[in-house]
C-alpha cells in the first residue's frame, strides 16, 4: 500500500510526540520535497523535527509532474499542490489530508483521503490507541491544527468516545 502525506497531520502528530502512530498504521509514508520543507521549518518554533531525519519509514520523494504540480499551485499551497501532484504520479492508494480546499481538489483526482481523525479511529480500532479524544484534544489544544466542531463531534462519535 502507497500512503503519502500532506504536511498537517504529519506536524499535529509531530508536535504532540505522536507521529510514530503513522508507522504503526501503514509500515511507510511518503512525502514530497515541499511537505518536509514545510516540516522542518517547525524547527524554528521549538518542534523537535530531529525524529524525520531518523525515521527510516518516511520517504521523501521528489515530485516528478511539474505540469500538474504548477497547474494545482494556482488554488492550493505549494505543500497541498506538491502533495496531490505526487499522490496522483505515483498512484498512491491513500493521501493524507485534512485542509478542506485540497480535500475537495484530491477528491477530482479520484484519491482516497484520510485526515488526522481518521488516523485516530484506525489507530483506536487497531489498539495502537486508546482513546481518540483524548489525543484529538491534545491535536487541537496544543497545535494549530483546526476542526469544525461537526466534525470533531462525528469524530468522537465513531469512535463512541461521546460520554468521556
């Protein structure tokens, strides 16, 4: 199975000490040029990004359709551009993703998607982890990672974490 990935889930994971979940889940991730140059630069903001060097199941990959990547960079930003030129060149089975706009623009190309939530409800299903509140609240308290409240709700809901 091909699992690439936008930079979002990869930096919420990241910064609250959870991204090894994304090994568990899927054994290797890739990643395009800008998506780690997008991670790295959360270095300057105290993250420790010194575990992507070390993290033999991250591949980085270079994006090979420039075409499609400059054509997608005209409604999206460079990592999401960057992201889905190279899902689609490589014929990746899953993308990462969660911004709406590059869902929407993933989706015209046929990609499956998933976000950080339901990162987290695999996660839970496989006991990787035990609660998908629990470290959705810690995602969205300590990162600037952004839900709508519908969707954290349904979220939670799947994962019959309502009454915690």
């Amino acid at each position: 199975m091909i699992v690439e990935s936008d930079t979002s889930a990869l930096s919420a994971l990241l910064r609250v000490g959870e991204i090894s979940i994304l090994e568990k889940l899927y054994g290797q991730v890739i990643i395009p040029s800008k998506v780690y140059e997008e991670l790295m630069v959360l270095g300057k903001f105290g993250v420790d990004t010194s575990v992507l060097d070390s993290c033999h199941w991250i591949e980085v990959l270079p994006n090979p359709n420039q075409l499609l990547f400059a054509e997608l960079s005209e409604e999206l930003d460079e990592g999401e551009a960057e992201a889905i030129s190279l899902a689609v060149s490589i014929g990746a089975d899953i993308l990462v993703i969660d911004e709406y706009e590059g869902r929407k623009v993933a989706a015209r190309f046929g990609l499956r998607l998933i976000g950080v939530g339901g990162i987290l409800l695999v996660a839970k299903e496989k006991g990787i982890i035990k609660s998908v509140k629990f470290l959705l609240d810690r995602i969205i308290s300590e990162t600037k990672f952004r839900l709508s409240s519908k969707i954290y709700a349904d979220i939670i809901s799947l994962a019959d974490e309502s009454n915690l």
